[in-house]
C-alpha cells in the first residue's frame, strides 16, 4: 500500500478586510504605488499589498498580510500568497503596516515579533490618526528601534521618511514625493495648464510679431533688416 502525502492547502485569503477606513486605504496605495513607481524598471523587486506571506512549508497556520511588502531578488509575478520556500527562501525584507483605529497593541506587538522572528530587515508602522511613525532596522540578528525616524533614509529603499505637522510623507531618491492617485492627477492637470498657457503665450508673442513685421514693410523697412 502507498501512502501519500496529503496536499496541504494555504489559503490565499485571511477573511479580513484590506483596510478598516478610507484613510488607512489611501495610505496603503499610496505607498504601494509608490514603491512600485519607484521600482517600475527593476524586473526582481516585487512590491504586494495586502497579500499573506507563508513563511514556513508545511505550516499554513503562520502566515502575516502585511499592508505593503517589499521582496528583493524575486521577480514581479502575480501571486495568491507568497509561499517563502518556493521564492528561493526570501523572505520580505521591507514592510510597512498603515495602524487601524481599532488594532489592539496586542495585535501590533505580535505583528513586531513575527517580522523579527522570520527576517524582514525594515519595518515601519505608521498611525494616520495619531501621525505616529515608528520604524524597526535589523542590527545583529534582531529588529531594533529607529531613532528617530524623521530624515530617515531607509537602506533598501533608499527613500526618506519625513514627518512634519501635516502627517508622513514619503520622499524617492530623486527628491520627488510619494502621491496619491489624486495628487498625481492633480499635478497631471497642473502641468497640462501650464503648458497651454506657454503655448498661448508663445502664439501672443508670434501674433506680436507678426503686426509689427507688418508695420515695418508698410514703411518700406525690411523686417528681417533689423
């Protein structure tokens, strides 16, 4: 008689929300969008939100849904779930978790403890209600306190968190700042006016032109003399 090995089934799902508001919704895209903008030619930067991480085969009851994650030297793939040892054993070096207004500091201490127990490298946590940063580095083993965490350029990400009075912002390499869809059409628009109204002054200016070219051929002065 042959025994097989029964298949075990991880769930590509956790049966909870992405997001328990409008506002920690618009802080995870806004920060997945970012970094996949930031990594868009990069074909073994793979950026996810809100997608469960297995770290352990054989084990589908230890698992995190990180809000956003960020994985170095595995390509962009669409996948149900991350399964670590089918992804040459990577796991997540960079995630961030956007704070809900009812996440217990029960639920958020063991979040901590399963990010340093299976070797992500930089997490932050930010509260949008309260405009609360915290970050963790991997020194030696074990997920330490960044302090502090304005200025602070993450090592792999190489992008600088600010915190002034008005909340988190998040600032790429070259300087420009992380956007919303919204912000992003905002500035789309922006710049689409700005470049109407140089055309329409560069057409005023060529009308100009023209009329006083004009004037100067009625007094017989050739404008191309001058």
């Amino acid at each position: 008689m042959i025994l097989t090995k029964e298949e075990i089934i991880y769930p590509c799902s956790d049966g909870q929300p992405m997001a328990d508001s409008t506002i920690q919704y618009q802080w995870i895209t806004k920060i997945k969008g970012g970094c996949d903008a930031l990594f868009k030619d990069e074909p073994n930067v793979f950026v996810a939100g809100d997608l469960l991480w297995y770290p352990v085969e054989g084990n589908n009851t230890i698992s995190q849904a990180p809000d956003v994650m960020v994985v170095f030297g595995v390509p962009k793939e669409d996948r149900r779930s991350y399964l670590q040892w089918r992804e040459n054993n990577i796991p997540p070096q960079v995630v961030f978790e956007i704070r809900s207004f009812h996440d217990s500091q029960t639920k958020m201490d063991k979040k901590l403890a399963f990010y340093n127990r299976y070797g992500v490298e930089e997490y932050y946590l930010y509260d949008p209600e309260d405009k609360d940063l915290r970050g963790w580095q991997r020194i030696e083993g074990l997920l330490e306190v960044i302090e502090p965490m304005s200025g602070w350029v993450s090592p792999r990400l190489t992008v600088r968190f600010e915190l002034p009075e008005a909340g988190l912002e998040l600032y790429r390499p070259d300087g420009q700042r992380f956007l919303s869809y919204l912000e992003l059409e905002q500035q789309r628009e922006q710049e689409a006016q700005r470049a109407q109204q140089e055309a329409q002054r560069a057409q005023q200016e060529a009308q100009r032109a023209e009329r006083l070219a004009a004037k100067l051929r009625e007094l017989n002065i050739d404008p191309d003399s001058i």
